[in-house]
C-alpha cells in the first residue's frame, strides 16, 4: 500500500511540474503543496488530483490542435 501511494504521489508531482513549466504555472503549482504533504491516508486525495490532471491533459491538447488550426488557416489565407 505505501509504495502504490509513494508510486502515484511521485507521478503527480512529476505531472503537476512538468504541466507548471508549460501551462498555467499558478495553477498547478498551488497544486504541489498539498500534494507533497499528503500522506498515505490521503491516496483519494491523490487519485482524485490525478483524474483531474488527466481530464486537464485531454483539454491542453485540444486547445494546442485547435490553435494549430487556426494557425494553419491563417497561412493558407496569407497565400
């Protein structure tokens, strides 16, 4: 049960920096805190933290893809 918890407080933490130094900082670094602080009693907290990322994730991506096409009309229309 613990290194499960080590394992997947670990991952967050690596996701919520990497997701910081892209995207909105302010956000996911208020996020970090709490995080390191969790212990093993708080792995809901954790698994709760982790869909939100992964649902965060899908959302950037589509936003990236989105702008990319709106990129990709602005070149067509300056030929």
């Amino acid at each position: 049960m613990t290194s499960d918890f080590t394992h997947k407080k670990t991952s967050l933490l690596a996701e919520l920096k990497i997701l910081a130094l892209r995207h909105n900082r302010d956000y996911y670094i208020s996020m970090i805190p709490f995080i390191e602080k969790a212990g093993p009693e708080d792995i809901d907290l954790i698994e709760m933290y982790q869909m939100a990322i992964d649902e965060d994730r899908a959302k950037l991506i589509q936003s990236r893809k989105a702008l990319g096409g709106v990129a990709q009309v602005q070149d067509i229309l300056a030929l």
